[in-house]
C-alpha cells in the first residue's frame, strides 16, 4: 500500500537528490549556468558536426584523429596564459570578450561549409582558434564559481554545473546528428552561432568579478608562481595525473563515427556521444550521496579505474545496447571523478592562485582528451577498432593505479583534515561576515 501523499519522503531520497541550493542563493551562479546551458548546447552540435564533416572529406581514422592534436598546442599555451589572465583581469570581461570570439570562428566555420568545395585546412585552423580561445576563457569561467557560491555549496555547485554539461552533451549530439542529416554541417553549425548569441546575452548581466588582493601582470613569472603552487600540491597533483591518465588511454570518441558505421549507420552516431552523459545525468540526479563522502582522493582513483573499465568493455561486443551500456557505465564513474575532483579544487585553492590553477585544470581535462584522439585512432589504424578500445581501457586502469601509488597524498586526502581546505573555510567565513 502506497504511503500517504503528505508523508515526508525517507531519509535515503533526500540524500540522494540533486542540491539545487546554488541556482536559489546566487543570481550570478544561475545566469553562469544558464549561459553554459545554452553555448553548450550548441558547442556539443559543433563537435559532432566537425569530425563528421572530416571524416566525410577524407574517410581517414587518423585525419579525424588529428583534429585533436590541432589543438592541443593552442590549448597548452593560451591555457596557462588564460589562467594569468583570469588573476589580473575582470573575469567577467574576459568570459564575454571570448565568447564573443568563439561565435565568430564557428560563423567562419559555417561560411567555408556553405562552399561549393569546403575546405578541410579551414575545419583544422578553426579547431586550433577555438581551442585558444577556450583556453582562454575557461579559467576565468571555472574561476568564477568559488566567487558567487558559497563556500559549502562548492560541492552542489560541481554538481550542477556538471548537469550543464550533460544535458547539453545528450540533447546537443542528438540534435546535431538530426541537423547533420537534414542539411549537413552548415545546418549544424547555424544553429551553434544562434547559441552564442543567448549567451552573451545572459553573461553580459554577470556582476563584476576581479581576483581578490593585490593584482599582478600576466607575465612568465607570474604563470611560473602558479605552476609552483600546483607542484606544492602533491593532492592536486594526483587530480590532473589521474585525469590525465583516463582520458589519454580511454578517450577513443574520434572513433565513434567508425564505430556507428560498424553498429548501424550515421543514425546511431548520436547515441554514441550521448550515452556517456546518460550515465553522467544519472549521477549527478542523484547526487545527493557525494556530501557525506570526505575521502574525495579515493573517490577520485576508483571512478577513473571504472571509466577504463567501461571504455574497455565497448571493445568486447558488437551489440549497440551493450555498448551503450558500457558508455554510461564509463560516463557515470567519469562523473563521480570529476565532482570530486572539482570538489578539491574549489575548495582548497586561494583566490589569488585560482585562475591560474584553473588553467592547469583546464590543461589536465583538455589536453587529455585530445591526446586520447590521437593515440584511440592511431591504435585503431595499427590494430583494429574493436582493439583499440580495449587496449585502451586496459592501460588506463593500469596507469591510475600507478599515479594513486606514487602520489599517496591524492589516496590519503580528506576534506575534513585538510589544512588547505580548512584555511579557505576560514577566509570564506571572515569574507561573509563582513
């Protein structure tokens, strides 16, 4: 028998559902997360779009690939760079400047799709200017949030900002595949420049947010300092190695355009980018659990080894439900990973420093990925598809096993013990008391 309408919900449910505190105590977190919603939205539409028009322009596994090492040196420098600039200038300023930016590139790519012949040194050069220009904003976005939320809301704000992505990583590779079919890349990325327009609107109503204490000029020095404070932090350390680690050996989506052929056809191409954030979504809805969890070093380790687990899994079977099954699996343990994981950064990085180390984050969850392209479709052209999956899957469990033993620091950390995170709690309730 059904319980009572007006009864309390049980304990457990409380527990488990997603903290929305944040979007309700901070005007400038929601118009942050609604702007993130949006420009997501469309980049996702994009980034289906891109390596699906390459792959049709030289039906190549490693010119697909490539577009991820294009990018990977815009990345790093204008990165570090992002992250100097993040702790000398108006945060919001620069997120707008960027965005802006971003719109402008995904316009040309639209302009060269629209040509009788599109040309395929354009999609690489654009790639590489979006990637600086993410570089760029990103630490000044990531930057933001300790700033507008408070400092025991940190964890609920990872998590939402983390649905963010999910909801626009399942509904934008959807739509885009729908837009790919109906009236190809140029439909696709139309669609991404209206996105950028809604954004600007929403971050243009963003109060100022400049970097506490004395500012300091963006010079080598001052990027020098920031990467010495990471190297301080054998805890923070551990994060971007392990992440590192994950992504590098078990980030194979620049195959995911073979894989759909090998599994149906383009129509299925969709799935497989969105499967990953269904397990995502499901974690983050419940995600409730993860404040009673302190030993957010160990959390980290494990959800890493599950996600290498589950990209390996895809490489054992030929069924499309399995597989994506198994994406979901590696996409819900990706997301536990990263709630910690930002869980630690903001909540024990000092203002000063955090555009920096922001930098550094984007670095160890960027560079990642797009060396994963590389060594998933380089794999895949030595062996086979099917094998690259799993060697990769493989090595990544093996690779954070090794970053958790020489890195103890990462297995040990907690919340509650640590002085880092202690002294920001104090600095956060002397800031709220004034």
């Amino acid at each position: 028998m059904a319980a009572p309408a007006d009864q309390p919900r049980p304990h457990w449910f409380a527990r488990m559902r997603l903290d929305t505190t944040p979007l309700r105590a901070s005007r400038d977190f929601r118009l942050i997360f609604a702007s993130g919603l949006i420009t997501y939205l469309g980049s996702m539409i994009t980034y289906v779009a891109l390596p699906f028009q390459v792959a049709h322009l030289t039906g190549s596994f490693v010119a697909v690939g490539l577009i991820g090492l294009a990018e990977l040196v815009p990345l790093i420098v204008f990165g570090l760079y992002g992250g100097a600039l993040a702790d000398s200038v108006d945060r919001r300023v620069m997120v707008i400047a960027t965005e802006a930016a971003a719109g402008l590139l995904v316009t040309l790519l639209l302009i060269n799709s629209l040509l009788p012949s599109p040309q395929l040194w354009v999609l690489y050069a654009i790639a590489m200017m979006l990637a600086a220009v993410d570089g760029l904003q990103r630490p000044s976005l990531d930057a933001m949030i300790p700033r507008v939320v408070a400092h025991d809301q940190l964890a609920a704000a990872s998590a939402l900002t983390s649905l963010r992505w999910q909801l626009g990583s399942i509904v934008g590779p959807a739509i885009g595949g729908l837009l790919l079919s109906a009236g190809g890349a140029a439909m696709a990325y139309g669609v991404d420049v209206i996105t950028f327009v809604g954004s600007i609107v929403l971050l243009w109503r963003l109060s100022s947010i400049r970097v506490e204490g004395d500012r300091e000029r963006p010079t080598l020095r001052h990027i020098g300092a920031g990467i010495s404070y990471a190297w301080s932090r054998k805890d923070l350390l551990g994060t971007y190695a392990v992440d590192l680690i994950a992504m590098v050996f078990a980030f194979p989506y620049a195959l995911f355009p073979f894989l759909a052929e090998d599994l149906g056809g383009a129509w299925t191409l969709g799935l497989l980018y969105s499967a990953g954030a269904v397990g995502s979504l499901l974690v983050t809805l419940t995600s409730g659990w993860t404040g009673s969890v302190h030993r957010h070093g160990r959390a980290i380790v494990l959800a890493a080894a599950i996600w290498g687990l589950g990209i390996a899994l895809v490489g054992v079977t030929h069924s499309l439900t399995w597989v994506l099954v198994f994406l979901a699996i590696a996409g819900g343990a990706d997301m536990v990973s990263g709630i910690f994981r930002s869980a630690m950064w903001n909540q024990t990085i000092p203002d000063d420093v955090r555009g920096r180390m922001a930098g550094i984050e984007l670095l160890s969850y960027s560079i990642g990925p797009l060396l994963g392209q590389v060594r998933s479709s380089t794999a895949a052209s030595l062996t086979s598809l099917r094998m690259s999956f799993i060697s990769g899957g493989v090595l990544c469990i093996v690779g954070v096993g090794i970053a958790a033993f020489a890195l103890p620091s990462l297995w040990r950390y907690d919340e509650r013990t640590s002085p880092h995170a202690q002294q920001q709690r104090d600095k956060r309730h002397e800031h709220d008391a004034r």
